[in-house]
C-alpha cells in the first residue's frame, strides 16, 4: 500500500512539474515605464521635495504682505494723586490710535520676488529628483536584466558541465580518458555552481533596491526581463547640449537663484531709503466745568527711519553681488559637467552598440563553432579536456560580456537622459 501510494505521488509530481515549469516561463515580465511612473507617484523623497517647495510657495505668498497695523490705546495725562478720576485735570485724556508701516516703494514686490525665486528653484528640483529617480530605476533594471542572463548562461554552463562529466566518465571507464579529467570537470561544475549562488544573491539586492525606490516591501517579487534589442541612436551632441539647456531642470533652478540674487541686489540698494510709518489718533477729553468743555482733539503724524547705518547697507549689496556671482559660477561648472557627462556617454554608447553588434554577428557564433569542434574532437582523442575547458570558458565570457554590453547601453541612455531631462526613445 505504502509503495502504490509512493508511485502516485511521484507521477502527480512528473505530471506537475510542466505546469510549474509554464506557470514560470508566463510569469508577467516587467514593464520599465510603469515601474518608472510608480517610483515618481509613491517614492517618498519625492513627496518631501513637494511637501518642501509647498513650505517655500506658502512663503512668498507671505513675505509680499503688508506688517498689522498696530492699534493704540492708552490714559493720557491723568494725575497719580487720583490716577482714575478724568474731570480733575483739562489735559487728561483717552486715546485711540492706530499706525501702519509702510515700507518704501518697491520694497514689498521685491521681497515676493525674491522668495517666488527661491521657491521656484526648489520646484525645479523636484523634477530634478524625478529624472534622477527614474534613472536609478531603469538602471537598476537592467541590471537585473544583466544578473537574469549571467543566471541562463551559467544553467546553460552547468548542463553543458554535466554532459563533459558524462563523457569524461564515460571515456574513463572504457580506458580511453584520465579520472584526473573527471574531478577536474567536476570541479569546473562546482565553481559554476558557486556563480549560480552568488548570482542569486546579487539579484535579491537588486531587486530590493528597486523595490525600495519604488517605495514597496523589499521583499515584493520582481518579474522577468524581457529581452530586447538596441534601437538606432540618432541624436547629435550639438542637439543633446541644446535639449540639456532647454530642459534640464536643475539648469532652470539654478537660473532661478540668479534671479533671486538679481532681486535681492535690488532689495539691498533699495535699503538705503527709508520706511514710513503713518499714525492717527483720537483723544477723548472730559468736561471740568462750564467754562472748560474738554474738547475732543486728534492728532495725525508721520515716522521713517534714518537709514545713516551706510556700512551695514554697503555689505547687504555686497553680499547679493557674491551671492549673483555664486550662482552665476555654479550655472557655468553645470554646463561644463552636463557637457563631458553627454561627451561620454555618447562615446560609451557607441562603443557598446559595436561590441554588441561584433559579439552577436560573429564573435560568439564562432565560438559556439569552436567548443561544438573540440567537443567532437574530444570525443575521438584529439583534443585534451584541458582545451575543451578552454573554449567552454572563453564562449561563457563572451556571452557574458555580449548581455553586459547590452546593459550598459541601455544604463548609459539612461545617464543620457537624466543628463539632457528628456526621454530619447519616444
């Protein structure tokens, strides 16, 4: 009973086994643009950066506003010997009042200028963490990709190990091979199987990193790959500099501190002018007699400062001066570090694009034809395991550097585009 109860089980484990091996191969693959558009709506540096840049336009809609005006009220004149009693002395008063700053002209809409500015140069950098957001997930992508591939390779790898080891056992029994070839195969299978495992490992890191960036459980399963091939690359260095300056968000934020610098030089010359501060005020007096009324009076005046603190101004204009250079400088050295950034990259991907293009057309079809010749010779005598080994290693190389390439073109675009701030494959 227990053996007829074994036998079932292991033919409804044969007769599952295709199906796990279809439910694997259907398994959805992953979809980058969406992965990119779930990484810009749920990752929370994102939602800081706007919840920042919300702070600063709530800001500058503040620093435009007039100061309260300040309301006055107060006994006037009364005397301590009977300090509540308002009929003793004709002088003694209650007053009501109020006064309202005013700085001087231009003042107000600079300051709002100034703070627009400096809220708009973080609203640009929130797209800026969106472009650098979204090339960390298409790079970590593709490396995935890469770790996927060097996985096939090496169970291609340990499949073609096991048929050497078959042979070589095979050749030894017969008296026609060494058992050193055996163990030495073995070995070869086992260090593949060592790759297998560290493989495994880099693509559960892998995958956790794009799961942290998207902002879910790092735990959560990563589809397969797809495969795909390299699309032609037309645009020109001329024309990558000119969409980088037109779209670039970090160029448009710093030009934005420009302007807040520009702004704030003619906030600090209009320093040396003074504010007003207009006031008026109603005094309410008391009869004493017939003969003094106590007639209500008013009184309307007008403040400003002095504004004789010259040095103290000088250094205010100073200072929004370095502060133009500054950013002026900064503007420059992005320019510059944009410029060598699409330089080469430009260069990287047409070095990848050439190798891919070798490796897939002739390199590997002639080393496939190279182990398929020494496998046949290895068969007959006339060829050593040692040189067998050989070419099974230089084609698991050029494999492994043909995926790489493919990779790291698609990793470099990536750089290509964050640096530019547009998507080049549309």
């Amino acid at each position: 009973m227990k053996s007829r109860l074994a036998i079932g089980f292991m033919l409804l484990a044969l007769l599952a086994a295709p199906y796990r091996v279809l439910a694997e191969e259907t398994k959805p693959s992953e979809n980058l643009p969406k992965l990119v558009e779930a990484a810009l709506a749920y990752n929370p540096e994102v939602k800081a950066s706007e919840a920042r840049w919300e702070m600063f336009r709530n800001r500058a809609a503040q620093a435009g506003a007039l100061e309260d005006p300040m309301l006055m009220l107060k006994m006037q004149s009364y005397l301590i010997r009977d300090p509540f009693n308002s009929r003793r002395d004709p002088m003694s008063q209650r007053v009501i009042g109020i006064s309202q700053q005013l700085p001087f002209w231009g003042k107000r809409d600079l300051k709002a200028e100034v703070a627009s500015r400096e809220a708009d140069a973080l609203r640009w950098q929130i797209e800026e963490r969106k472009l650098e957001l979204a090339r960390m997930v298409k790079e970590t992508y593709y490396q995935i990709f890469m770790t996927d591939k060097e996985s096939e390779i090496i169970e291609k790898n340990i499949r073609i190990m096991d048929d050497f080891i078959t042979l070589a056992e095979t050749k030894y029994s017969v008296g026609q091979g060494a058992q050193q070839d055996v163990f030495k195969a073995q070995a070869e299978r086992s260090k593949m199987f060592s790759m297998k495992i560290t493989l495994e490992q880099r693509r559960r890191t892998l995958q956790a990193t794009l799961n942290t960036l998207l902002y879910r459980p790092a735990e959560t399963p990563v589809g397969k790959i797809s495969d795909f091939e390299l699309k032609p690359f037309s645009w020109s260095p001329e024309q990558l500099r000119a969409m980088a300056g037109e779209n670039r968000p970090v160029l448009k934020s710093q030009r934005a501190l420009i302007e807040k610098g520009e702004a704030g030089h003619r906030l600090a010359e209009k320093e040396f002018f003074p504010d007003v501060n207009l006031s008026l005020e109603y005094m309410q007096r008391d009869p004493i007699s017939e003969m003094e009324r106590g007639y209500d009076m008013y009184s309307a005046g007008i403040t400003f400062n002095l504004p004789v603190q010259r040095e103290r101004r000088h250094a205010m204009v100073r200072e929004s001066t370095a502060e133009i250079a500054m950013a002026t400088a900064e503007l420059n050295a992005l320019q510059n570090s944009i410029n060598l950034g699409i330089a080469d990259n430009l260069a990287q991907l047409e070095q990848r694009e050439k190798i891919a293009k070798l490796y897939r057309t002739g390199i590997i079809p002639q080393a496939e034809q190279s182990l398929e010749s020494a496998t046949i010779g290895y068969r007959v005598n006339k060829v050593d395991l040692l040189t067998l080994l050989d070419n099974r290693l230089t084609l698991f190389n050029l494999e492994r550097d043909y995926y790489e390439s493919l990779a790291e073109y698609q990793m470099r675009l990536a750089q290509l585009e964050a640096l530019v701030g547009k998507d080049l494959q549309e």
